[in-house]
C-alpha cells in the first residue's frame, strides 16, 4: 500500500516565525512531490513541487526532498495569517498517478 | 477567464437516486480527474481520463461513472450503489498525464461540489 504520511496538527506559529511542514512516503518509486496549500472549504492550489533532492526556493516557500530518507517538507519564512490553511503534500509516480497525504492543518498566530 | 467550473456548489441526494456532478474546462486540458475527499484524509481518486471516449478507475470508483465525450467536460454520476457519498468532490485537469515533463502533468483543481445525502 503506498502512502503518504503528514502530521495532522494543528501546528501553531508565530506570525513572521518560521514554519515547517513535513512529509514521509513509502514508495521509493515516487518521483516528483507536489505541495497544495487548501483554504477551509475550498479548492486545493498548487504551492511548488519537487523532483530532485536538495532545496528548491520560490519566494517565501522552500521545499526540501530527500529521497534517501523518503521525506519532503516544506518552509514557510515570514509567516503570514494568510498562510493560515491545510497543507497537502501528494507524491507521484513515473506516470504521474497522485497519492495524497491527509494535509497538515497550520495556523499562525498574530 | 480559463479554469474549471464545477457544479452545483451543494447537492443534495434522496435513497436510491442517482446524482450528476458537472465538471467543465476551458484550459484545452488532455486530462481530466474526479476525486473524493473526506474529513481527515487524503484526496482519493475515483476515475480519470486521458483523451476523448476512454477513462481509466481509480481507487475507488464503485457506486460512480463517469462519461468523457467532449475534452472540455467529464461529469460524474454517483449511482444509488455508492452507499456513502457524503463527501468533497473536486475535479481536476492536467495538461497531459504520465509523460513528458512534469509542468505538464500538475492538476488544477475546480471550486468542489459539496454532496450531502438527506
């Protein structure tokens, strides 16, 4: 059974503090590794992915992969209220078929 | 405006009826997905479609169908089989699926369609 395995939170932080989601899956055949940020009862949208191990940065966002480990996580600088959300991490094999993680709920604190 | 239109927002579903969930795009998209979400789980994904007539299951299409005769739509009916289907629906759309790079094969999501069983 593939899997994708996020902590489910809350996870509270400080506004402009430093946040950090993470992300484990068991198939090592995974490939690329999408971050989704979803609103409360809303649709999920496309942070940035991640196929290569090392860090990626775009803007205040930063993903790290690796892949030895089987773990992805995802930065957050400068915390905003705004970035309060569900954070869902999907792991994709060599034909792009998803597995999605249940989503790590962040709130950040004024 | 390009994007993916569901509809309805909400929908309501008597015992033993069957309910259609529209899913439209205008992004010249290949590929097309309906997913299930549910409180305190991943996305699960129900059917797909790469092209025009074919559809592939997913992990969970019992008690759904799906029809894909136009690029742009790929509505979903949930059959009076599916006994729990109170739930988060999203449909998605993709480039391309399973090949080339991979910018190509990210999903957009629609706004959802919120089912509910009365």
């Amino acid at each position: 059974q593939k899997e994708v395995e996020q902590n489910s939170g809350p996870l509270s932080v400080p506004e402009g503090a430093i946040a950090s989601l993470n992300c484990t899956y068991s198939d090592r055949g995974s490939q690329s590794f999408f971050w989704y940020r979803q609103y409360s009862g809303k649709s999920p949208e496309l942070i940035m992915f991640i196929y290569s191990n090392g860090d990626k940065e775009d803007g205040r966002f930063t993903a790290q992969l690796n892949k030895a480990s089987q773990y992805v996580s995802l930065l957050i600088r400068d915390s905003q209220p705004s970035d309060s959300a569900t954070y869902l991490c999907a792991a994709a094999d060599s034909n792009y078929q998803l597995i999605w993680g249940a989503g790590t709920k962040l709130i950040i604190k004024p | 405006d390009g994007g993916i239109t569901q509809s309805p927002k909400y929908l309501f579903r008597k015992e033993g009826q069957n309910v259609t969930l529209s899913c439209e795009q205008n992004l010249n998209h290949d590929a097309m997905y309906w997913y299930r979400q549910d409180p305190g789980q991943g996305l699960r994904l129900i059917y797909y479609s790469q092209i025009v007539n074919d559809f592939q299951k997913g992990d969970i299409a019992e008690g759904y169908s799906v029809s894909r005769e136009k690029k742009e739509s790929f509505p979903l009916t949930v059959t009076s089989a599916q006994k729990n289907p109170t739930a988060f629906y999203l449909c998605a759309s993709s480039p391309e699926r399973g090949r080339g790079e991979i910018a190509k094969n990210i999903q957009y999501f629609g706004a959802g369609t919120r089912l509910s069983v009365l």
